[in-house]
C-alpha cells in the first residue's frame, strides 16, 4: 500500500490478492456474478474526540463468467467493463487500484498526523437472496483485507 502526493492530489496505490474459496469459484463458473468492495477513509487524528473523517472513496467491481464465450469479465462501477481469458487475470484486476483520488492533498497539512484506513471485501449482500441466506454459516465466503497507513504531510511528487 503506498500513498503520493501528485497534481495536488492525495493518491492511493494498493494490490490486494485475494485468495478464493472452493465454493465461490463454483458459484462463478455457474455464471453468477460477485461484487468486490473496496474503501479507502481518511482521518486526522484528535486527542478530544473521535478521529476526524476528511475524506471517504469506494470502488466497486463486478465479476462474472461468461459460460457461452468461456471468459471472465470484469466491471468497475458499472461502466468499465474488460475481458479477459482466465479468472487469476480478472482477480487481479479487481484488486489491483493504481493512483486512486482519495483527496484533496491540502486537505492534509504538516504537523498531522493524519492516516488512510484501506477495506477490501467480498460483498455479499449483491448475492442472490436464497445464496445470503446460507453464507453466515460459510466461512470461505468471508473475504476482507483491512490496512492503515500514515499519510506523509510532504509536497507533491515531480
């Protein structure tokens, strides 16, 4: 995970790779799609309360098996959308996020101590009803990677 500062901007770089369970590959060669969920909140730090939330940003992809053509396609916020030929290459796009806009890099100012906190997850709740159902007793469908990093209050990069 690695934060910039570039054209007045605070951007977020981060690669995820996660790791599927038996279950949900089958659930995705039969052709229905699942949604990752990816988050990334900005906070300065306070002493008299709770941290104070700056800045918040969510990405959404979508990926699913195309049984009729035997590809894998990934979307991200419903209007890109990619082909590829095998389900490593699209779980890697949809955990790969390169110079993600977080904020505003006035937003923080040196002397803060001010932290990004990074979720990634499997969400579940776009599955089919009758799937939600039988998933809390599942462990392999929890997929959640969770991370912090403190912002660096520098200049922008070159």
């Amino acid at each position: 995970m690695d934060v910039s500062r570039q054209d007045g901007a605070l951007l977020l770089s981060v690669a995820v790779r996660p790791t599927l369970g038996r279950s949900i590959e089958e659930v995705l060669q039969r052709g229905i799609p699942l949604y990752f969920e990816a988050q990334a909140t900005l906070y300065r730090p306070r002493w008299y309360w709770r941290d104070e939330r700056l800045a918040r940003v969510n990405r959404t992809w979508r990926l699913a098996y195309q049984p009729l053509t035997s590809s894998w396609r990934v979307s991200q916020g419903g209007a890109l959308h990619q082909t590829v030929a095998t389900l490593s290459e699209a779980l890697a796009m949809a955990s790969r996020i390169t110079d993600w806009r977080v904020s505003d890099a006035d937003a923080v100012t040196p002397g803060d101590k001010s932290y990004i906190e990074f979720s990634y997850r499997l969400d579940n709740s776009q599955l089919p009803r009758p799937m939600q159902i039988d998933l809390v007793s599942m462990g392999d469908w929890r997929l959640e990677v969770e991370r912090t990093v403190r912002v660096d209050p520098g200049r922008d990069a070159p």
